[in-house]
C-alpha cells in the first residue's frame, strides 16, 4: 500500500507504470481532456502526480458510465475505477511517465461538478499562456497547471532541504513575532493598527533583525527561521510586498564562519534542484566589483571584464575623451571578444542605453583584420587596441564619465552584449560573495550619509577611526551572496556594543529620544551582555526561481501579488467599512 493510498483511491494517476499492470486501480482526478475516438471515450486524468489516459469502450464499460464520460467537461473532479493494461506498442506515449499503460474504466463517478474553466489548465504544444493578469484572477485555475505544480513541489522540498541542513548545523529554528515594532531595512512599514490601543500600531516585520539578534543575546547561539517579510517599497518588478527569507545569526563567529554556513544552505538546495555547484564560492570586494563589472552584484558565468584605459587613450586625443581627469571623469572600456558580431543596429542600440543611463554615450572601435571601423576608429590602430586586449573581431566599447555615472552604464552594455553576443558562459552556476560593502552611501536627494545596508552591521575594524571624519571611506562588515548577476541575499557582523549602537543611530540623525523610543529594547539587550554575532538572510522565493528556472517570482509563489502590489484573486487591499474603521480609532483622509 503506497502512501498516497486513501479511502477513495488506491493510487494517484500520475503514479502508474508497468508494474502495475493487471492491478485493479481507482482514481480521482481533474479531466484534463477528453477525446471520442470510434466509440471509445479517452480521458486524461490528472492530479499532482501527472496524467494517466483513462479509456472506457463498450466491451468493458457499462452503457449509462460511457454515456456519463462521453459528456464530461474539462477540469471535472472524477473517480474512476478499473484495470491498469499495458498499451499496444505503436499506442505508447513517451512524453507521458505513465505512457506505457492506461486504466480501461469500468466505473466513473462525478465528485465534482465545475464550471467551463475561464482559463484554459490543458495546452496544446507552443499554445500561449493567456495573459498573466488573467491567469492571477484564475489562480485556483492557473495553479492547476503542471508547470506551477512543479514549481511549488520543489519549492517545498527545498523548505525541507533548507531546514535539514541548518538543523544538522545545529541551528534552532525560532519564530519571531508578526505584529512587531518597526525595524529599518530601507523600506516602509505596513502598519496594523490595534483596536485595544487607540492611535497605537504595531509593524509587520521587514525582516526579524532586531529579534533574531536579541535570540543571540539570550544565548541561543544559532537560530534561524522561514521567515515571511513585508516591504511597502515603492514598485519594482522583481519585488514582492511580502517575501520569504532563510534568515539566520550565530553566535561567537566572523564572516567566515557565517559565509560557510550560507555556503552549505545553498549549496544543498542546488543540490536539491539537481545542479551540482563546488565550495568555497570566490569572494570579490565591493571595490573590485564595481570596477571590474559595474555593479555589485556581477554575473560571473562571463569572461568580460571592465577595464580602466584612461592612461591607454591620453596619448590618443580622442576629442570624445577629452574631459578625462576633470571631476574623476575616467575613460573605462569593455573588450569584447567576437564583438564584430554586433551589427551597426547594435551598437546604435547599445549607444542609446548608455545615453539612457546618463551617460556621455558610447565611444566604439571594431576590428578585422587590419581594418578598423567605429565611432572613434580613426584615432587608433590596430597596436593600440592589441594593447588593450583587443584582438582580431573584437570590439572595444568605451565610454567616460565618473564612476557614479560609468559605472551604470558599463554594466548595462555588459549584460547587453551577452544577451546580443551570446558568448558561451564558463559556468553554469556562478555563484561569488560580495564583501567589504561601504558601511554608507550618500543619499540620492541630500547627499548625506545612509546606511548601506542596515544600522546593525559593524564598520570594518580597520575603519573605525574614520566614521566621523570620512564615513564614505568606511567599509562594513557586509557580504552580499551573488548568483549569475542576481543578489541571493544579504548579511553582516553585528554591533554588539551599545554605545557603539548608540553613536550610529545618532549619526543617523535620530534624537536620544527617538533612539530610546524605537531601539531601546535593542540597546538595553546589547548591554546585558551580547556575544560577538552575525548572520544572514536568503531570498527564499528568488532562490526558488533560480534554481527552478522559472520566469517570475510569481511563478514561484502559491498566491502571489502583482508588481502593483495587488492580490488579483482575492481581491486586496480594498476598502474597509466605515464601523470597522471606526473600531479601529481610524478615518480615511481623501
Ligand atoms: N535583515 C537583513 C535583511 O533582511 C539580513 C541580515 O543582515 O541578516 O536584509
């Protein structure tokens, strides 16, 4: 008797095979489809195993259950009882596990009823999924579909995996409160306004920070938790308003101990998704990354590297060049190998994105041969441009400006020329860890010193001395893991020291007041005696949909909303009642 055995069915539909042949099976199931075919009726039956044929013909059937399949719609519930045979040779189907047999139905029941579905679950081959918008409306609808059945299979089986293997780390899996006091990662708050305590809130959680680092000050030295997270961040599209995170801290460690332990996690969930990745990932400073690819979170599976040819070019005058050294301007360049590939089209196109970005605009020279053709081609030669690691059939795209605005733009014509060039990747799975992040960053409108990351994570010991006197100079403690160009996650070392804390709360403009009102039950914890700590949080959905493939986070997600934030099934938010509002001590302003 296999587990998946009930009171109703013997087996699931998708699980049958050969050996089951002869056996007497019945099932429950949705009609995928229906044909007719020369007076037998085939079903096929699904559910989340997959999909068996099911036939009922005159020489095995009764009459009233051939009549009552032959009128059955499209995602009816049915029970069906009969024999498993084996399929005529030239009748076996290889694109279904359970292909080589079907069930010759001498029973049928409807369980029930529905409704002609609004969407369609069964597609034909290359048949386009109707639009998204659509599909969320019809989740109940959408979800039935094999594809997203996949998906939240193996979503959760890398939950298990996930907690097994912090398990076997000996990590503890705590909860922490959803109705919870605000805690800063950079975004807003959803407020929930208590009905008991007029005019009072409470927050849901951007992430369990202040709680996890509190569980280390009571000394439960390692903790982690599937810990679901709400941003009100203004809308991107590869957001969620509400996301899952492997969260963990430790206590007693450094970064290494912590990177080693996000190291395991994701590379057993990998695992888990069937891809085999190598430990230690290689580690890359924030510095490094951002001069070599433009961004801080790289995608390493590619060989393209920016390079710095101000010095290269000054001899050149390039009137296109010809601020370089004002204001930090550098020229920065990207040799790209078999870059004749990309057509005039492309390089319009790529000059277009650059400007886009800010940017100055494109600077290019192609090489063939001795032939040298582009935007800028006749200042170079093809010595020059061997000196600068441009060969034959390459080109080199440059551009100048300083870094906060090159930058952007480089990495942009980097992912730009891979999608276009299609060079083959060095690796299927790159994953690095960004470290040595700046502790601040100035912020966009005023320019004054932000957090980069969150105001719990500590300054590099070697740049304490500068947080008055240079807080941009300062590096943290911050590691970021990175995956083929996506940021997995983030973490840090922890201030333990209170009035370490303090000074940084008010650095960050906050009164003493305020820092007592919002992070007094922080500071009181980090004085009571607070081990040495640092953890991690991994973006559970996106791991999810990197792992599986998938095109979308929403792919992912059981119920997810839309990049407006939006529940489309459900129908939330929407407007409260007047009374309710009433008892909650709350008016709508207009
Ligand atoms: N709480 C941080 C975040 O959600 C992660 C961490 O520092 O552990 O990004």
């Amino acid at each position: 008797m296999s587990a998946s055995q009930t009171s109703q069915r013997t087996h699931r539909c998708g699980a049958l095979r050969k050996e089951h042949v002869g056996a007497r099976v019945r099932l429950g199931g949705w009609v995928h489809r229906r044909r007719d075919l020369g007076g037998i009726v085939f079903l096929d039956l699904r559910d989340r195993d997959g999909i068996v044929q099911v036939a009922l013909g005159p020489a095995w059937a009764p009459p009233d259950v051939l009549a009552r399949a032959g009128s059955l719609g499209a995602e009816t519930v049915v029970v069906v009882e009969g024999e498993v045979v084996l399929r005529p040779a030239n009748m076996k189907n290889a694109e279904l596990a359970t292909g080589d047999v079907e069930v010759h139905a001498t029973r049928l029941e409807v369980v029930g009823a529905a409704t002609t579905p609004a969407i369609p679950v069964a597609r034909a081959k290359n048949e386009e999924l109707p639009a998204e918008e659509l599909r969320l409306k019809q989740r109940h609808l959408d979800l039935r579909r094999p594809e997203l059945q996949a998906y939240l299979m193996l979503r959760h089986r890398l939950l298990q995996r996930a907690r097994r293997t912090l398990s076997e780390l000996e990590f503890l899996e705590i909860e922490t409160p959803i109705l919870t006091k605000p805690t800063p990662e950079g975004a807003r708050d959803y407020l929930v306004p208590s009905r008991v305590h007029a005019g009072e809130f409470y927050a849901l959680p951007q992430s369990p920070q202040i709680y996890k680092q509190l569980l280390m000050v009571a000394g439960f030295d390692r903790y982690f938790q599937i810990a679901r997270c709400f941003r009100d961040e203004d809308l991107r599209n590869d957001r969620q308003p509400e996301f899952s995170q492997i969260d963990l801290e430790a206590s007693f460690v450094g970064s290494d101990d912590v990177l080693a332990y996000v190291e395991a996690v994701l590379v057993a969930l990998w695992d888990e998704a069937g891809h085999a990745v190598t430990r230690p990932f290689p580690r890359l400073r924030w510095r490094d990354a951002m001069e070599r690819f433009g961004t801080d979170k790289p995608d390493l599976r590619y060989d393209l590297v920016i390079a710095d040819w101000t010095a290269a070019v000054a001899p050149l005058a390039v009137p296109f060049f010809q601020t370089a050294g004002q204001n930090g301007a550098r020229v920065r360049g990207i040799p790209v190998r078999g870059g004749s590939a990309l057509s005039r089209k492309d390089v319009d196109q790529l000059a277009e994105a650059a400007k886009q970005l800010g940017g100055s605009g494109l600077a290019w020279v192609k090489r063939q041969g001795d032939q040298l053709s582009g935007s800028v081609a006749k200042h170079f030669t093809a010595e020059t441009l061997g000196r600068l690691g441009v060969g034959d059939g390459d080109v080199a795209l440059m551009t100048i400006g300083p870094d906060r605005v090159t930058s952007p733009v480089l990495d942009r014509l980097r992912q730009e020329v891979i999608r276009r060039v299609a060079p083959a990747p060095a690796t299927a799975h790159a994953f690095c860890w960004v470290m040595d992040f700046p502790l601040f960053e100035p912020d966009a409108e005023t320019g004054k010193p932000v957090f980069a990351h969150h105001p719990f994570t500590a300054p590099h010991p070697d740049d304490v001395a500068k947080l008055e006197s240079d807080p941009f100079a300062c590096r943290a403690l911050h590691y970021d893991a990175v995956y083929n160009g996506n940021e997995l996650g983030s973490g840090s070392i922890r201030i333990t020291d209170a009035s370490v804390q303090r000074t940084v709360f008010r650095h960050l403009g906050l009164t003493d007041q305020e820092i007592g009102e919002r992070f007094g039950f922080l500071l009181q914890g980090l004085a009571a005696g607070a081990p040495p700590h640092g953890g991690f949080a991994i973006g559970f959905d996106r791991v999810v949909m990197l792992a599986a493939g998938a095109g979308s986070l929403r792919d992912v997600i059981a119920f997810p909303k839309t990049t407006a934030a939006r529940a489309l099934f459900e129908g939330a938010p929407a407007a409260a009642r007047a009374e309710d509002l009433a008892t909650l001590h709350l008016k709508v302003v207009p």
